[in-house]
C-alpha cells in the first residue's frame, strides 16, 4: 500500500538519474526547486541507504525539493569523485552550490534541505560555497568549468581571501582548542557559527606539535604562561575553521568572549568561552584578532605541512571504551595520574577503574588469534595491569584517536602528544590498549568486570525514572501514549497532568541554563498542558530511554521507527517526550514534580497493596494487568481547561474500602521549608501550583467508581509524617554538559 501522498510512485519517479554534464546542466537551471544530487562512482553505485530518505522527503516537500543520483564516470564536473567510494550530495539552487553533504547523514541533510526550502520562498538568490573538493561552485549555461581551477588549496584561499572579486565579506579562522573536541560541544560551537550567519569556507582536523603550537603563539613566547599554553594545545586534536562574513574577525570574538574562561562567565556568561571554556589558559576556542593575523594564520594552519587528520562524522552518542595501561606505565602513579586527567580535562567520565593481574587465558581471549600473541601475553602478564572505563560522546572513536597509531614509533611521527607516542615502546609493548571497535568493548568488559554469579550481565535492578509527555502531543495523543507505556510493561506509579509555570520548567531544565536553546525550550514546555508520569521498571531508566528513541525525531524515524519519539515527535525539539537520563536526575526531576517519597523504587512487582510503603499511593500502581480500560484512563485525571490551569475534582465519598481517620498530609513540593503543613486532611499536589494532583483508579478488573483515591482501609490511617516539609527539589548550578542523545553502550 502506498504511504499517503505518495500517489504510488515508483522510486524510479521520484529520484531522477543523470549521466551527463548536461543532462546536469539543464535539471539544475531548468527548476527554482532544491536540488539533491547523489554522487556515485559506477564501482560504488548510488546510496541505498539514502534513497529511501529521499522518497519520504519527496512526499514532505513535492516539488520543492529535486533528488539526483549522478554518476560521477561519465561527468567532466564531478571528476574529482570518480574514485571515491564515501557517500557525496551536493545541494545546488539554481545552479549554484550551497551545500556539501559527506556520509549518509540523514538528519544534516533535512536540516539542510528545510533551510534551503525556507529561504526559497523568501528569495532564490544564493552565494556559493567553496567546496573542498574540486568541483564547480556554480553550474549555469555560459560558465566553463576546467577540472583544477577551482580547487581550494591552502595557497589559492590565502591568495584571494580578501579579495572582493571573489566573496563578498571579510575571513577569519577560529580553533576548537583539544578540550572543548568533545563531540557533543563541536555540534553546538558549530551550530553557533551557522545561526551567526557565517560560512564555513573551509575546516581541518589537527593535532598540533609543539614546533607547530610555538610558531602559532610565537608573540607570547616570553609570557609566563607560554609552556602551558604549547602543553594544552598539543594535547589533542583542534578543529580549525575558516569562516566568511561581513565584519568575520569582530563578530567572531565578540561570541568568544573574554580570553578568561571565569571573566567571561561574570560579564558574558552566553559566550562560547563562559559555555566551553576553563581555567586559565584552557578557554576552548580561538579566534584571529585582526584581519592580518587571520592571514596569518590561515597560511599556518592549512598549509601542506600540517597534515589533516581524517574527517569523521559527529556523533554524540554516548558509548564506553575499555581503556588498559600496560604493567610499565601502571606501575607508575605518576604516568597514571596523568593520563586520568586527560580524560577528565577532555570531559569524559571514568566509569570503572581497577588494577587485575590478567592470566593467559583472559589475555588471549582479549587479544584472539594473531601472529604476535605470545609476545603481547608476555608483556601484558608482566604485572598488574590499570583498567579505565570510559563512559562519553563517542568514547571509543575518540579514544582510538587519542591513542595513536598501533605503532609507538608511527605514533612518534605523526601524533608526538598521542599516549602511545608518550607511553609505548615498540609495537607489542605499546603502552595503553584501547577498544577498537563496540563488539570488542563488549568483550573486554565482560572479561575485566565478570558478574559474580557469572552471568554474562549484571542483574537488573528496580529503578524508578521520570517520564513526561510534552506539549506538543499531550492534548491529542497523551492516552495513547500512556496505552503503550503500559503495554510496555511499565508501572505507572503516579501521573498528574498539569501545566508548568516557567519558574518551574526553568528549575527543571537547570543543566541548560546559558545554551542557546534554554529560553525556547523552558518557555515551550510552561505553554500548554503536560502529563508527569513515575514509572518503575527494571533498569527502568534505561528501558524508557530505549522506549522513546533518539533525541532527534528525525534520526528516529531513521533508525528505530518503532520508538515513541519515531512516531510522536516532529524533530530534535518537540520531540514529544522527556526521560530522566540518570538515577541522581531522575531523583531530582521525580522529587521537583511530585515531592520527597516518591524516588524510591519497590523490591518487587507484585499486585499487592503498596499503602503501607512511604511515598506510595493508597491505591495500587498502574500496570498493564491492573490498569483501567483505555477509554476510563485519562477519566482519572483532572480536567485541564483551556486557559491551562487543572480544575479540582469534586470529593466523592469511597464506597469499596472503609472510610478510616484522615492522616495529616504531606504539604506541595513547591513549600518552602519551615511553612506549616496545611490543615486539611487530604494530601495537597506536588508542584509549585498547589494543584490538585490527580487521582487513579484503584486496580483490579473492575472500572473505578470514584475518582478519588480509595480510603487506606485494613491499613489503617497513614501516621503524621516526621519529615520536614519538601523543598522544590535539589537546586544545583547550570551544567554545561548537553542532553545525551542515547544511553551508554555498556552496562
């Protein structure tokens, strides 16, 4: 069955094929819609993958949008993609070259392509980039194209880049410095650039040596701080850019901020050195301070004799790595304590660390079969061994990069500052191992960490974790939503649906304060309704983060179509739905909304009554086998008018349980500490609006008679509680660190 909208077409019909350079020629002038063109060798053949994208797109966007598959053989433009087998789309607008796309990277190029269709409506008027391949920037009738001539060489850039006959504005070249390369922070800093209306003329990966790092700071060799600085910059990889706009060098110093991470903070606090940067000399980025210095430094940093390290797709991914030190430098605490602290300084967290002695077995279980086996089982059985566990963005590609070469001495060549090249001595006594690959991660952990019961996981355990469902599908879709919850084997502990205040929704995304999105994000989520909901589960946190899918609605739709945010969601936004990421913030988020008592989850889930637990419900917790039919589900929450505010349920007597002596209830978890508990017997809602929190039904096979909560009954009244009244939940500093877009790859 065709999708709706499609009108059953065929791929073929959607994605035109061309051969030629001027087949190229006339699709591309002969339309004002966004062009697509696949790039392919005949050896490659067109991307698979994408194609599938391109006919959704298709039916997104009809005829705002063109999708090509050329190839590249038999074209005099695309020469100098013959041989290439990367994935390449170039996006033109009549004519003329706005993007390059490497890699089947679906989410860029929707992103690209509802910006470009955006901009059509307003003009189709277009400047080109200039590409790092050699290819033409601009494809009209008229304009000859010799392979070669437009290739962007370090010389060619630094030759023409104040000339005015070749781009209008003015160039500058900014450095992601090594401890803000943290996949997660290039997407924002970049991001930031883009919003900023600055064109990525060019970018290069590099790692610095200390020769290279002492020309570039040459001017403050005589500064005390100088060495450090050399030390910081070789550390690890930069990312240079060169950037073009109108007035490039102030603007882009005026978002870095003050060269003090901590000044900047107290007079700039959105810059990206109060956002990124540290102490002292370690302030993230770097920008040219007059036209001629970024001269300069464009001749510097992309000339031939850097060379650039291989470009790689961002990813923010959190995963783990197993990183081990050799028995000669475990043995050191000093080289230890040094390689801890640039994992840390880099913004990766140490998940597991341990000192094993590794017998044979588990060596070559580690290593499996190669030639040199019994020469690294020599080395490795030396002595004590130091394992780290290292959990971030991307772990094990980054780590693999700050490694080095297998070789120590290729290591020394090429990457002076990499811990093989510091630690290791020659190809088998090589230092530090890291894991090459998810498979293999999977496989030393389970050898360094084994269950004690030898099973090959760990035990589950009860957890409770945070859901919201968001503003965007709470009023249409949030029953359906909660169905799936439930059939996802889930306990629905407490829900309420109710409407954030913005000093709410500002306390409850604290970790954003200061990011571009912050203002949007909190002003969004306090617009419209919203339903709060303590599930428990085992691994609860990671089973509902699973549950949802990606951050991005898009990438879902990619690569988990059958998550919630795949199906609810609209984009990396209005995603539809929240979850707690970690146990400390699932306390807090839990305790923010529904007050103190409600974080700790049961040892079990049986159909017992749970009253006499803290915190619990006098009534059962919702599971798919107590939870009321579908259409009396939402009947147990409290109606929300339109102006946003929930209105009270009247109070029914309960006429299946025993009415007992009313306890003295919990005061709102928006009360301030030191107020008196309110006096009416019946137990007030969390939130800072003292709304009236909404009721459940009790569980069993029966449809609930009243709204209220049955009385406790054979439990007797619940005793006055000793506690002070709660807080508003745990209120700690901004956090720099961004929403992780997937849980840890280990357990």
């Amino acid at each position: 069955m065709a999708r709706p909208g499609t009108g059953g077409k065929k791929l073929e019909e959607v994605i035109s094929k061309i051969a030629t350079d001027e087949d190229l020629l006339e699709h591309l002038n002969s339309t004002e819609a966004v062009v697509v063109v696949d790039m392919y060798p005949h050896f490659c053949g067109p991307c698979e993958v994408m194609a599938g994208v391109f006919k959704r797109l298709k039916v997104d966007y009809a005829e705002a949008v063109s999708f090509v598959q050329a190839q590249t053989d038999r074209m005099n433009y695309f020469q100098a993609w013959h041989n290439k087998s990367c994935p390449m789309f170039s996006v033109w607008v009549c004519g003329v070259l706005v993007e390059l796309v490497r890699g089947a990277n679906s989410p860029q190029l929707e992103r690209i392509i509802k910006e470009q269709t955006d901009l059509n409506k307003i003009t189709k008027e277009r400047k080109p980039i200039i590409p790092d391949i050699d290819i033409p920037q601009i494809i009209r009738p008229g304009i000859e194209f010799t392979p070669g001539a437009f290739a962007v060489t370090a010389a060619s850039v630094s030759a023409n880049a104040s000339a005015s006959d070749l781009h209008e504005g003015e160039f500058t070249v900014a450095i992601i410095k090594p401890d803000a390369m943290v996949p997660h922070i290039v997407d924002e800093i970049l991001g930031t650039v883009k919003s900023n209306r600055f064109s990525i003329v060019k970018q290069k990966r590099l790692w610095l040596t200390v020769e290279q790092a002492q020309a570039f700071y040459a001017e403050h060799t005589d500064r005390p701080f100088f060495a450090d600085l050399v030390q910081y910059m070789t550390s690890g990889s930069c990312l240079a850019l060169l950037l073009r706009r109108d007035e490039a060098v102030t603007t882009w110093r005026d978002l870095l901020g003050p060269a003090s991470a901590a000044h900047a903070r107290e007079v700039a606090p959105r810059s990206l050195r109060a956002l990124y940067g540290h102490a002292g000399t370690h302030n993230g980025t770097y920008g040219s301070d007059s036209p001629a210095a970024a001269q300069r430094d464009l001749e510097l940093l992309f000339a031939p004799s850097i060379p650039a390290l291989p470009a790689v797709p961002i990813s923010t991914d959190v995963t783990m790595t197993v990183l081990a030190l050799g028995p000669d430098v475990a043995s050191s605490p000093d080289k230890v304590e040094s390689i801890v602290a640039r994992i840390l300084a880099r913004g990766y967290e140490i998940h597991k660390r341990t000192q094993v002695t590794a017998p044979r077995e588990m060596l070559e279980s580690w290593f499996g079969p190669c030639d040199d086996l019994d020469a690294k089982v020599v080395y490795w059985s030396e002595g004590p061994i130091e394992v780290l566990v290292i959990k971030g963005d991307d772990a094990i590609a980054h780590w693999n990069e700050m490694a080095g070469p297998a070789d120590p001495a290729a290591a020394r060549a090429t990457v002076p500052r990499s811990l093989r090249a510091e630690y290791g001595t020659d190809a088998v006594r090589i230092g530090v191992w890291t894991s090459p690959d998810h498979d293999a991660a999977h496989r030393e952990y389970g050898l360094l960490f084994p269950h004690p019961s030898n099973l090959p996981t760990r035990m589950p355990e009860v957890q409770r974790t945070l859901a919201l469902i968001k503003p965007d599908v709470a009023g249409t879709k949030g029953d359906e939503i909660m169905e799936r919850i439930l059939k996802a084997n889930f306990t629905i502990v407490e829900f309420k649906k109710f409407q954030m205040t913005l000093e709410q929704a500002q306390e409850f995304y604290v970790d954003h304060v200061g990011k571009p999105f912050y203002t949007d994000l909190t002003e969004w989520m306090a617009s419209a309704p919203i339903y709060a909901l303590v599930l428990e589960k085992e691994d609860a946190i990671q089973a509902w983060r699973e549950t949802m899918g990606p951050t991005n609605a898009i990438k879902a739709r990619e690569v988990a179509p059958d998550t919630l945010r795949a199906i609810y969601g609209t984009d990396g936004s209005k995603n539809a739905l929240h979850g707690s990421d970690s146990p400390f913030n699932a306390a807090r988020e839990i305790t923010l909304l529904f007050g103190e008592g409600f974080a700790a989850p049961t040892r079990a889930f049986s159909n017992t009554n749970l009253s006499s637990r803290p915190g619990s419900s006098k009534s059962r917790p919702m599971s798919s086998k107590s939870r009321p039919a579908s259409s009396k589900l939402l009947a147990t929450v409290a109606a929300v008018p339109e102006g946003g505010s929930p209105t009270e349920a009247a109070p029914t007597p309960s006429t299946d349980a025993a009415p007992a002596p009313a306890s003295p209830s919990r005061p709102a978890s928006g009360s301030k500490s030191g107020e008196a508990p309110p006096k009416s017997p019946t137990r007030p809602p969390s939130g800072a609006e003292a709304h009236k929190s909404p009721t459940r039904p009790a569980s069993g096979t029966e449809a609930p008679k009243s709204p209220t909560r049955p009385a406790s009954g054979a439990d007797g009244p619940r005793p006055p509680s000793s506690k002070k009244p709660p807080s508003s939940g745990p209120s700690r500093p901004g956090s720099r660190a961004s929403v992780r877009k997937s849980q840890a790859l280990l357990p």
